[in-house]
C-alpha cells in the first residue's frame, strides 16, 4: 500500500515484568521507538510503514504478524538469514521503568545503504527515525544518513526523536551526530531528559529555543508528566498533562510522537496535534507494555472531549 509515514529503525521483541510472581512473570509484546511510534500513527488512521531488517526467526516472524494486525506496511523490512531479532526486557522499580537489550549484531543494526528503499521514501510524506536508529551501528547511522538525503531531496518532511541511549554510543558522539540530524529535520520530537542531556540546558523553553536554532522546523519537547511543549518559528504552546492513571511508561514518547506526526499529516494545526498527542501518550501508560496499551482515534477523541468538558 502507498504510506504517508515511513519508520526507519530497529523493532524489537518485548518482555515486561508484571507485578505477578513476585516479579517473575513477564508479559510478551512489542517494542522498538520507530516500531511504536508506526503503530501509533497507524492507530490514529494515519498510512504507516516501517524500514528495518529482522532475524528470519520466531521474533521476526511475530513481529510481521503484529505489523499485519495493526495496518502497519513490512514490505520494506528485508529478512536477514544470517542474524537475529533483538529483543529486550523491561523491569520495574522505585525508580521507574528499566530496560536490559540483546540487541548487538541484530538484523537492524547491519542495515546498510545498498538495501535503502530510495523510491517509497520519495512517495511519502514524512520519514521518521531516531536517536537509535542512528546509533545501533555505524552501518544504521549511514543508512539514515541517505534516507534523510533521500527525503530532502525530494520535498519528504523528516521527523526526529532524539531517544539518546548512552549504551549504545558516547555522549560526545551522541551530541554531534543528533545536532546535525536536527539541523536537517522538519520536525524535532525531542525528550526533556535526552536534550538536556546533549545540551547541558534544563529550562525547558531554552531546550525549544535551542533546537529550533538548531534548524528544526517544528519541535514538540516531551515533558512527561508535565505535559509537553510545541512550537515552530511564529507560535509557542505550553500544554498541562492529561490526567491518567499510569502503571507503565514505556513506549509513551513514542505514542506521543507517532499520533503528533499523524495529525500533522491529517491537516491538524500545530495546537491541536500537540494537544492530541499528549492525550494519547498518557492513555498509553495505563497498561503494561509499548505497543498493546497504544490508544486508538476513537478513544483519544474521548478523552479528548471529556476533558474540554471538564
């Protein structure tokens, strides 16, 4: 099918820790920032797609089958016969959510530019990727590379979460390669935790400022509880958190980014995408897991509604 949105990055297998046998017991499902966010714009109606490679094994093979269940395109995830499908595990503790990954040598992270579907990317209409994406491989980092060249050159808006993960590359890498991709995306969807991290700023406002001066179009600063902030170059809106009640943050971020992108491509002004989205990322944290508690229009379109009521 023709996509709107194209996901570039590594989808992964997910097993979270439930608060059943004493910490023992974990609930399988999905996972990998692009992977999510692609389900997220799919389940806001939006025509998504992802770029990847996967193992030819069992996670790969699930993850295809969840793909087909959401409306999610895979025809541009090739299948490597020669490596496997990452996987990784969340734990849950007083300091909130923690992740442990097996994914070094993944099929994602050998993905190189011979194999980079130039033609799709040309037909769509927003590619997205991320810190991750970037940082899996040196191999990854140039396949984005030319997948961002691709876009531009053909008037494709690039969206970009930074999702820094300090395991996978140095802060001072992490800092170089994320100021030049921002300088070359439309649309900034960075984490307060993650900018502050790569600018030494912690004023939220000078974390806009600062990646708008960077060359970002539109930035949509996620601020977790405290809600979020968009802006572009002519308007700035400060937007409270919806209330919930959360028992898992993982995979908010990029429930938040994938129904802020959909909207946008759906017609939506900057105002009201952003005022959505953080709907739809607090929705998303009431259930355990990163792609299952994803809500979907109907239910965002509620919550949305009940509490321009309130």
């Amino acid at each position: 099918m023709a996509v709107d949105i194209l996901a570039l990055g590594e989808p992964m297998v997910e097993f979270n820790q439930t608060g059943e046998g004493g910490g023992r017991v974990y609930l399988q499902g999905f996972g990998g920032d692009t992977s999510n966010f692609a389900v997220s714009a799919a389940r806001q109606g939006a025509r998504a797609g992802c770029i990847s490679a996967l193992g030819d094994d069992t996670h790969g093979r699930m993850l295809r089958e969840m793909w087909e269940r959401e409306g999610v395109d895979h025809s541009l995830v090739a299948a490597d016969p020669d490596a496997y499908t990452a996987i990784y595990f969340v734990t849950h503790g007083p300091a909130g959510h923690e992740f442990s990954f097996m994914r070094s040598g993944s099929a994602a992270s050998r993905m190189t530019t011979a194999l980079l579907p130039r033609e799709a990317i040309a037909q769509a209409k927003v590619l997205h990727l991320s810190g991750i994406s970037l940082a899996i491989s040196p191999s990854a980092c140039d396949t984005c590379y030319a997948a961002i060249e691709a876009a531009r050159a053909h008037g494709v808006r690039v969206s970009f979460d930074t999702n820094l993960r300090l395991k996978l590359w140095p802060l001072q890498r992490a800092r170089a390669v994320m100021a030049d991709v921002m300088r070359r995306c439309d649309i900034c969807l960075p984490s307060l935790d993650d900018v502050s991290a790569i600018t030494g700023l912690a004023d939220p406002d000078a974390l806009v400022d600062h990646c708008l001066a960077q060359g970002a179009k539109v930035v949509a600063l996620k601020l977790g509880e405290r809600g979020a902030i968009v802006a572009d170059a002519n308007q700035r809106h400060h937007l409270p958190p919806h209330a919930c009640k959360p028992v898992d943050a993982t995979g908010a971020g990029d429930t938040f980014g994938g129904a802020f992108v959909a909207r946008l491509v759906a017609g939506d002004g900057l105002l009201a995408a952003g005022r959505y989205a953080v709907v739809a990322a607090a929705l998303s944290t009431e259930g355990y897991g990163a792609v299952d508690p994803i809500p979907r229009a109907a239910h965002v379109r509620a919550a949305l509604g009940q509490a321009v009521a309130a």
